[in-house]
C-alpha cells in the first residue's frame, strides 16, 4: 500500500513538472509570426501600402503585453487572459503606482520568474492619453501619430520606441506563463520604419 501511495504522488509530480515545463515552452515561443515589410512591396498605391503594414502592426499592439499596460482605466491588467490586476493596484499620478503601492514594489529590474512577477527597471502603466483599451487598430493608429496623445512623439520617433525600447521590448520576453508578442523586436520596429517610410497612413475606420 505504501509503494502504491508513494507511486501515485510521483507520478503526481511528474505530471505536474510536465505541465509547468510545457507551460514555459510555451511561453518562450510567439503564438503568431509578423509579416516583413517586403511583403507588402506588391501593394502599388502608397497609402494602402502604408495602412496595410500598420495593420499587421497592430497584431503586436492589440496583444495582452501592450493592452495590459494601456488599459482605459487606472487599473492594469494581466496575463493572457487581460484579468485586472491583483493585488488590486492604481495608476497614481504619475503612472508608477500610488504613494503606499509603488510598481516597483514587486515588479524589480528582471522578471522574477518563481513568482511569475514580470520586472523591468522603468515598469509603469502608460499614460491615460495612450491608453489603447477597446479601440480598433484604426483608432490605435490615429492616436498613436497624434503628439498630444503619444507622449509628444513624431512618427519618426516611434521607430526608436517601438523597434528598440527595452520597456517596449520586455513585450518579446515576457517570462514564465505569459505569452511573447508576435514576432519580434526588431521585426516591429521594421515594420514602423517601412509604415512612416510609406507615409504612415491608417487604416480605414
């Protein structure tokens, strides 16, 4: 009786050793892929080039690891599933947490991978005026060129933040059970750059 009770609880943990193997997997893997900027080359007119590649963007925008942080409210969100936050927490007024409950509490320089506790030096929630919420990629793109709601940025500047930010760029190695953003970085980045390059046209509402 003793064999068979000791057989059934490591067979427990083999299976549950498997279980948080595969879930790590596959959080290290993008569920989806993000099409180059050349693909778009066979699309003549310049404009619906140009709103093409935003909207391939857009997969990369309307993720859990971007929307999680735009939230329309003062409350993030988290994991794949966007449920709010908790321990329940606000933006304050700078967007790091309130006075008692600072983001930097528990979110560190790293992701703390034990805890399941994403990390970055700068983690913060974005401000109100990006917040990305429930809009279409068409409403995300005309707020993302409008300097009142981006943070006082050019279009040109968005390369920078979207292609090689490393707040940004955590979204690619979002650590143990979350999933990554499509695609990667650099691929992101290219496709801002090949947007502005077309003229950085929106999609159509």
């Amino acid at each position: 009786m003793k064999s068979e009770t000791r057989f059934r609880i490591l067979a427990s943990v083999a299976a549950l050793s498997l279980s948080l193997l595969t879930g790590y997997a596959a959080s290290q893997t993008a569920s989806t892929t993000l099409a180059s900027p050349g693909s778009f080359s066979a699309i003549a007119d310049t404009d619906a080039r140009s709103s093409a590649i935003f909207t391939e963007l857009g997969k990369v925008l309307t993720h859990p690891r971007c929307l999680n942080c735009h939230p329309a409210g003062d409350r993030p969100r988290q994991g794949d599933k966007r449920r709010l936050h908790q321990p329940p927490v606000a933006r304050g007024v700078d967007g790091h947490g309130t006075e008692t409950m600072r983001c930097s509490i528990c979110h560190q320089n790293a992701n703390f991978d034990p805890g399941r506790v994403p990390g970055h030096p700068e983690w913060h929630l974005a401000p109100r005026e990006m917040a990305w919420e429930g809009k279409t990629v068409a409403e995300i793109c005309d707020q993302i060129k409008d300097p009142a709601r981006n943070g006082g940025r050019k279009v040109e500047d968005l390369i920078h933040h979207i292609g090689t930010d490393t707040l940004v760029g955590w979204a690619w190695h979002p650590g143990f059970g979350r999933s990554p953003a499509p695609g990667t970085q650099k691929e992101a980045g290219a496709l801002v750059e090949a947007w502005v390059k077309a003229g950085a046209a929106c999609p159509a509402k």
